[in-house]
C-alpha cells in the first residue's frame, strides 16, 4: 500500500485532500503540475491521485502532471454554482462531492476553505505522510540534484575568482579598478545561475564582523585579511529541486584566530560526513562534532557553533530530516547537508557546507570544491 493510502486508511477517511499551487512543495511533489493558481489534488486508497483544474489548463496539465485531470465541469462546479453563490462554499461543496464524506489533509491546508469543508463532510488533519514521502529521493531526483549542484559550484567560482583576482587598496578588496561589493559578487553568482536555468534569493556573502552572524547576507565592500563567508542555495526552475553549500575564504593573511577556527570546522566537517549512513540518529552525528568543539576549545550555546549540522534539502531548502538535537534515525535516499560553523563576535565567523545522499554505508557526496581558506 502506498504511503498516502496508508494514511487514509490508519485516519479511517475516505480521501486525501489538498488545494494549493505548485509552490506549496507537496502539491508539487504528488502532481509534477506547475501553476500560480490553486487547485485540487484528492486521492482515495489504492487509487491513482487526481487534480482539478480549470479547463484552460487541462491540455498542459494532461501532458505534465502525473496524477489524473479533471475539470472544475467534470467535478460539478457549474452546477453548483448556480444555487451556491459563495465561490469558497462552492468549491467545497466540489470537493466533497468526489473526494468522499470523510476527508484527510495536510497541516498547510487552508484554514478557511477546512472551515466551510466541516458544513460538507467531516475533515481530518495528518501528520506529514507527504513530507515524510519527499524526504527519501528518488534516483531521478538524486540525479537532479546532483545536477544543480554542479550549476552552484560553478556560480561559487565565480565569486571565489572575482576574490582571488582582485587587489587591495587600503585594506578593501578593488576588482578593475572598483570596489568588489557584497552586491556585485553576489550579481556575479545570480547572472550565471540564471544562464543555467537556475536562480537564487537570500545568498550569502558577508565579510568581517558580518560573518560572526550565522545568516547575515552581507552588504558592502569586501576586506582584506577578513572571513568572506559564501553560501549559496539556488533552485532549479524547471524541476523545483534546489542544491547548498557554503564556503569562507579569505584574500590576504587571516588572523591566527580564524585560522585556528577553519582547522577545527574542517576536521569537524570531515567527523560529521564520516558518521553519515542510513539507520544513524542525526542527533548522534550533531552531538559527535559538539564534543569535538568542545574538546577544541570552542562551546556550543549562544555563540561558537549555535546551529545544527545538517538538514535536509528537496524542493524546499530546509526539509526532512534533521542533522541536529531532534534528529532521527537517518534513511537511505535522505540527501542532507553538514554544515558546521563557528561564530565569535569580535573575531569573525567560518562556515563549511557539502551536500549529499545518506546510503546504506556512508555519504553520496554531491559537492566537489575546494576548501582552500586563503584564495
């Protein structure tokens, strides 16, 4: 039995339920469909899903989708609206007419459209049978991510070069004769991603004090002797499926402190790959590296490493599982990332990410890039 009729069946409902657009990242996992509009997915046990959609759509929807289609006409909704002028009574009337009299959905389902459904047929909450479905991948979906991992190293290359080759003029970094900003490079990054069919928000390129807080996206003229740190998490648009990884590098002669510092977050890097495999708690492998600051010198609580070590990544950036306190037991095809960081305010901070699927006996890494500190 598949996982969703698993969860009809154990809820004691007739169907899973869910109205969204493809942004929400479950609709878009169990249709494959792409629209900014909302629509309906229902699926009812040991059948195959099935959206609703309007009829404009049905033509894409039909060569995209890999659930059934149906149109909002064939559901009913015509004739519905007729003696139900309320467009959102309207479409749970729809919605209970083929989906069943008890129905099951996802935690995000709409506050108000549940609401106006319990006039219709009784509703169900479950507990992240979809969620739990994205976080073990697919071949296909190891292959695409491993793909747009190449595209983001290759846009980290380009930041890494434009650092590499710029000058120093009074303590700030100068590329042609200008001043290299945290803008410019991440411009840089953007633009080649964009080439690639891939884009990317919120990156990261922070340099000095900025990089002694962990997500500060950085603003400004980059410095010489400082910790540039460099993370990048773009998307693919085509198939939603995003990649991650981070990097600090440093143009000129960094403090003993910072050097100290990227020794201990290299080997700690290097501790939390070595313990990944399926079956192993992602709290095992987080409190592995914090006992390995620790014994370094360098604590765990408001400041030195202040995060978790990992987390998954999909079609959304941050998924299922967890590499932190609360993980769990690691699964085969989770791809995950180890990320450990140390963050001294006054000093600086680093930060190293790789990216990579959990197997049976280790770690598929996906990334393949340097991690000189000094550039």
């Amino acid at each position: 039995m598949d996982p969703i009729s698993a969860a009809i069946t154990e809820h004691d409902t007739d169907a899973y339920v869910m109205y969204a657009s493809s942004r929400d990242a479950d609709m878009r996992y169990l249709t494959q469909f792409t629209t900014s509009d909302p629509f309906v997915f229902f699926q009812k046990p040991g059948e195959r899903g099935t959206i609703i959609i309007s009829q404009m759509e049905t033509g894409r929807a039909s060569r995209e989708s890999t659930a059934a289609v149906m149109t909002r006409t064939q559901a009913g909704l015509p004739e519905i609206l007729q003696t139900e002028k309320d467009p959102l009574r309207a479409t749970a009337k729809m919605i209970a007419g083929v989906a069943g009299k008890k129905i099951l959905v996802p935690p995000q389902f709409p506050h108000g459209l549940a609401a106006v459904l319990g006039d219709y047929c009784s509703v169900s909450v479950d507990t992240g049978t979809v969620l739990s479905m994205r976080a073990r991948k697919s071949r296909a979906e190891i292959a695409t991510m491993k793909r747009v991992q190449k595209i983001t190293e290759s846009a980290m290359e380009k930041a890494v070069h434009l650092i590499r080759n710029s000058s120093v003029k009074k303590g700030i970094l100068h590329y042609k004769g200008a001043p290299l900003t945290s803008e410019y490079v991440k411009f840089v990054m953007h633009c080649h991603l964009l080439e690639h069919e891939c884009s990317a928000v919120d990156t990261i390129v922070s340099c000095g004090e900025d990089t002694a807080i962990p997500h500060m996206t950085g603003t400004g003229p980059l410095k010489a002797d400082e910790p540039i740190v460099i993370d990048l998490f773009p998307v693919e648009e085509k198939t939603g499926y995003f990649a991650d990884m981070t990097r600090t590098v440093v143009k000129g002669e960094p403090s003993q402190d910072i050097r100290d510092m990227y020794d201990a977050l290299r080997e700690a890097k290097h501790l939390g790959i070595s313990r990944v495999r399926a079956g192993v708690a992602g709290s095992d492998i987080y409190q592995e590296v914090v006992d390995y600051f620790k014994d370094c010198g360098y604590e765990s609580n408001t400041r030195g490493f202040v995060h978790n070590l990992g987390h998954g990544v999909g079609l959304h950036i941050h998924e299922s599982p967890t590499v932190g306190p609360a993980g769990k037991a690691l699964e085969k095809g989770n791809v995950i990332t180890i990320e450990p960081g140390l963050y001294y305010p006054g000093i600086g901070g680093v930060r190293l990410e790789d990216i990579g699927a959990v197997t049976a006996k280790g770690f598929d890494k996906f990334t393949n890039f340097s991690e000189d500190l000094v550039v």
